[in-house]
C-alpha cells in the first residue's frame, strides 16, 4: 500500500487537493478532522485540555477560539498543545491505516498540516505540498473571517512554503484554476498507481 503524506499552509488549497484524491478513490484520513473530533464535547482530548488549559473548556465543551488565542501568542503552550493531541491523532492515524490495510487499499493519503514539523513524513512513502501565491494564501483565509493580524500570524508560525516545496517530492500548483489543480492531481495519481 502506497502512503500519501499531503501538506500545505493554510489556505494553500490543501482540503480541495484531498477532495480530489478522495474523488480519485484514494482513502483519505485528515489530521485537522481527527482533532476537531478529539475535542468535540465528550472527546478524548477534552479532560487534558480543560486540566492544561483552565478556562478553556466548560461544561465539556472546547472554545476554540480562546485555545488558539493562548498558544499563538504562547510558545509553551504551543508545544503543550501539540505534546497532548500529536499521540492521539497518530493513534486516530493507526486505525485508519489498519482499516485501509485490511481493505486492501493500493493507496491512502493522509492529510498533515505539520506533516514535515512533526517528522511524518517519515511515515510516507511520498510526500506531496500544495502551493499558491502568498497573495492569494491570504485572500483565501481572509475570506474564512480570519483578521490579517491572525492570517500573519498564523503564516509566520508555520514552515516557509518554499521549504515546504523544497522537501516534497511532488508539488501540485493551487493559484492557478481547481481545474489546472485536478490535472495535476490526477496525473499524479496515475504516476503513483501504474
């Protein structure tokens, strides 16, 4: 079974990239979904939180908000955040596997914003970064309701996409149009199942 590792900034066109693996038939486990489920109310992550994060949690349930206003201004708690739901999403990750395995899948693709940062592309056979303009890496977050201040910050927080596409093995262009995007993404697919 070939593993696809999928990664890119935010607002790089990430999710529409995996919609399109998806469309191709390749299963796709997404990190940024396993997340929003571990700390959905009743969650796994959530007691950890609600202890590690006073104030963050009540009543079972995660602001999100007041969360990502404390670690990004906070690299300590940055990496306690990352140091409790980086085992559960690999655990979340391991299942997934498991089923696809069992499935007989020729190819999965996991979705990992911090596919790089976290060492995971060591836990794929390819690695593949999804890149645009920084101009339009903005607008498209913006348009998500994300103040620029935040969109910066955010940004500056996460690896250079020149990095990012230096390190991967394959690099599918997002700027241009969702249907230069899925050429390239099914060329790809091609590429890695013949």
């Amino acid at each position: 079974m070939i593993v696809i590792g999928l990664t890119g900034g935010i607002g790089m066109g990430k999710s529409t990239v995996a919609k399109m693996f998806r469309a191709a038939g390749i299963w796709t486990f997404n990190a940024d979904t396993a997340v929003h489920r571990l700390q959905a109310p009743g969650g796994r992550a959530i007691p950890m939180l609600d202890i590690s994060f006073p104030g963050t949690v009540e009543n079972g349930v995660l602001n999100r908000a007041a969360l990502r206003e404390r670690v990004l201004r906070d690299p300590v708690a940055m990496r306690r955040l990352e140091f409790l739901m980086h085992p559960l999403v690999r655990e979340e990750e391991r299942k997934f596997r498991a089923g696809a395995r069992k499935a007989g899948r020729r190819a999965i693709l996991l979705d990992i914003p911090l596919l790089f940062e976290t060492g995971g592309d060591k836990r794929v056979d390819v690695t593949v970064t999804v890149s645009c303009p920084r101009a339009v890496q903005i607008f498209r977050v913006k348009k998500r309701g994300v103040p620029l201040a935040q969109i910066e910050s955010l940004i500056a927080k996460q690896m250079p996409d020149s990095e990012k596409r230096a390190r991967a093995d394959y690099v599918i262009p997002t700027g241009l149009s969702k249907f230069a995007t899925f050429q390239a993404v099914n060329r790809l697919v091609r590429t890695l199942l013949t």
